[in-house]
C-alpha cells in the first residue's frame, strides 16, 4: 500500500526496539503522563459538572430565576414598599407567552421567626398558591404530606426535614410564626405579630433552604402580614435555563413601558442572590481544568527530550536520509509523526481510561472502601455527569500539546549537515 516515506520512517521509528534504555523509559513515561493526565481530567471535569449540575438544580430549582414586582410607589416606611398586583392572572398570561420562560408563579415573602417548645429560627416566609405549585422541586421531594394541604386546612405549615429536626417537631406539630418587623398593639403593648400554624408538610430538598424557608397559603399569609385579599405582590419566573435570566429581563425591560399590565416593573435575577456562590463554583471548576492541563502539559513536553536524544542518536540516519534525497520538510515529518505516535498512543488510552473511570467512580469507590464525601452525608454517591463536548476538547488540546512539543526536536533534526555527520562515519 502506498505510504508517504516520512510517514513510513517516522513509525518505523516509534516502534523500533534498537534505541537505547533511558531514550524508551523517557518515551514510555511521556505516554504514561499524558494517559494519566487526561485520565485524571476527564475523571475530575466530570465530577465538577455533576456537583454544578447539582448546584444548579437543587438551589436554582427553588430560588427563583427572575422575580417580577411592581415599582415602589411610596417611601414610608409601612407593611410592605412594593405594591400589590391586583391583576396578576393577566401578568401571568403575558409573562408565560414570552421566550425562555417556562412557569410563573404568584408568591409573597416575608422575613420571619418560627418557634417551637424547644428552639427559634430565623426563616423566609413564603405565601404561595399550591395549585400553581405542584411541579416544582419541592412538591417533587415532599417526605410527607404535601402542598394541597395548605389549602385544605386553614393555617398551615411546611418545613424542610433540617429545619424540623433543629425545632424537633414533625407532622401535626404547632408552630408559632413571628413577624419581628411587624407589630400590633396590645394591652400588653406593643408586640410582634404573630399566629400559630399546624405543620401539615415535610420536604427535603437536600440544600441550604431546606433550612431557611417555609410555605404556607398566601391567604393566609396576607393575613399575618394584614394585607387585603391574597396578599400576592410578586411574580417568580422559572426558564428553560437559569442563565438566560439576564436575556429574559432585557427582553422585558424592552417590552414593560408601554404595555400595560408590564408597566412599572422591578426585575430581580437569581443573581443577585446567588450569583457570587456560582461565580465561586466557576472560578474553582476553572482552576482545576488549569491545574490538570498543566499536568498533560508537562507530560507532553516529555516528548521534547525523548525526541531530542534519539535525533543525536540518529544524525548518522539522517545524514544518509539527505543524500538519498529528502528534504528538510521531510526530515521534519518523520520527527513529528514520532513523537506524535507517542501522545496519539497516550491520549488514547487516557481517553478511555478517562470516560471508564467516570461512569464507574462511585462503584470504584464503593469497590475500594473510600469515602470522599465525609461522614456527614447520607448519600455518598458523587454526581458525574460526563459531557461529550468536554472529551473532544480535553483530546484535542491533549494532542496540540503533543504536536507542539514535536516541533524543536524536528526542526533540530532538519539542520543537520550531511557533509558533517557522514565525514566520521
């Protein structure tokens, strides 16, 4: 079969057996790095997607991606600064037909205290609607009862299961909920309000707000907080994606001041909130694919010093290559198609490796008896979530190293003299 002849020298060359023991033990453990380094990437890349992934779900399953409200229209200090929507069914419908959002749901909110016979915590209070609510996360992972029961029993209450241990209560257990910047006067004086609510709903989520927010019916929270009607004064918009929250906004802030009921609008992101926990997550998921490249790097550069001794060892060959005819172009193909059979071999395996060892870390682990999670989680496996694009991309750059690292040994090899070389031969 026809083959270029640099094509055909340079692997002869790679699978050649006479080069000396240190010229194939650096060779061997240039591939061995480069396996293990784009193993260990691949390996690493995947589980930091699976921990965002999570991230993502669990804490942007909840807090909501935009939250529309009206424009504060007073600036005494009173109840609440936000105006009511008295017609949030007609917001609603609009804000449903607009691109990227997929749910809108009527809520109010309030900073409160929920207290039990053992212990006070400091907890967001949230008024919903349960009939809007029935596909969200935390209707999706209630331990038990569920949201309808807000509407069935009057002044009720759910909690997350860390929030009910911290207060030890459980289901059918009364709760006191205190509204610390709202007060009524008594004969006693002036107090916070106050009522109590029957927890009737547990739910574990298995994030940070299973801590810090209870649900209870916005009738009954416009109550407490002595708001008219059912108390909604804000819109929480879930997308298709939470990152395309800043897309959404701008497309509304295009659309609200001059259509009515989209008029005098508040947008509010998640990332306000939660931006900087992302921000973070992000920084560190970068640092590691730096960190790990420079390992692929360093084992890729290998190739520099395993090819530069065998083109000492060959300047002989070489020579004799020359007056047999091949070009400087030629010599450089047979050094580079070398030390590329060497990270093409490498990045290979590692790929492979790499994309075993991910989809199979947590029966590995199980396998081996480590626990990297710590005893403090119920559930130990790591989330993995293997993306194909990041493969192709860890291979490529895996192999541009190697091919960059090919070119000063190559390049060395084309300037030898014949004249030079053959005069002691």
């Amino acid at each position: 079969m026809f083959q270029p002849v640099s094509l055909f020298i340079g692997l002869r060359y790679s699978r050649s057996k006479s080069r000396t023991g240190f010229i194939s033990f650096i060779t061997f453990f240039s591939t061995v790095g480069i396996l293990l380094g784009v193993a260990s990437l691949i390996t690493v890349v995947s589980v930091m997607n699976g921990f965002e992934g999570e991230l993502k779900k669990r804490i942007l399953g909840i807090v909501p991606h935009v939250i529309v409200s009206k424009e504060i229209v007073s600036q005494v200090f009173n109840d609440s600064k936000k105006e009511s929507f008295k017609a949030w069914p007609v917001l609603r419908e609009q804000l449903l037909q607009q691109k990227h959002v997929e749910q809108v749901t009527p809520f109010l909110s309030s900073e409160a205290l929920i207290q039990s016979s053992d212990n006070l915590q400091g907890v967001l209070l949230q008024g919903i609607i349960p009939e809007f609510e029935q596909n969200n996360i935390i209707s999706n992972h209630m331990l038990t009862g569920s949201l309808e029961n807000l509407s069935e029993h009057p002044y009720s209450i759910i909690i997350g299961q860390s929030l009910a241990r911290k207060l030890k209560v459980t289901l059918q257990d009364t709760v006191r909920i205190v509204l610390p910047n709202k007060t009524t006067f008594t004969p006693m004086g002036r107090v916070p309000v106050q009522r109590k609510f029957i927890v009737r709903g547990i739910f574990d989520v298995g994030s940070q707000v299973d801590d810090s927010m209870v649900l209870v019916h916005s009738k009954y929270g416009a109550k407490l907080l002595r708001r008219k009607g059912d108390g909604i004064d804000q819109l929480r918009l879930y997308l298709d994606d939470a990152f395309n929250a800043k897309q959404v906004v701008r497309a509304l802030t295009a659309v609200n001041k001059n259509s009515p009921p989209l008029d005098k609008l508040t947008f509010t992101t998640w990332n306000d909130s939660q931006g900087a926990l992302f921000s973070a997550v992000n920084m560190e998921k970068k640092m590691m694919w730096l960190m790990l490249s420079l390992i692929v790097a360093v084992a890729a550069f290998n190739i520099v010093s395993a090819l530069v001794m065998v083109v000492v060892e060959k300047q002989g060959e070489i020579g004799i290559l020359q007056t047999l005819g091949l070009s400087r172009t030629d010599i450089v193909k047979i050094f580079i198609t070398q030390g590329m059979v060497n990270g093409l071999w490498g990045v290979t395996l590692g790929s492979i490796f790499g994309v075993l060892i991910a989809l199979n870390l947590n029966e590995i682990l199980a396998t081996l008896g480590l626990n990297i999670l710590g005893g403090g989680y119920t559930v130990q496996a790591l989330p993995i979530k293997l993306e194909l694009m990041n493969v192709v991309v860890i291979i490529f750059s895996a192999l541009a190293m190697s091919f960059i690292a090919t070119l000063y040994p190559a390049f060395q090899a084309s300037k030898t003299q014949p004249a030079e070389v053959l005069r002691n031969e």
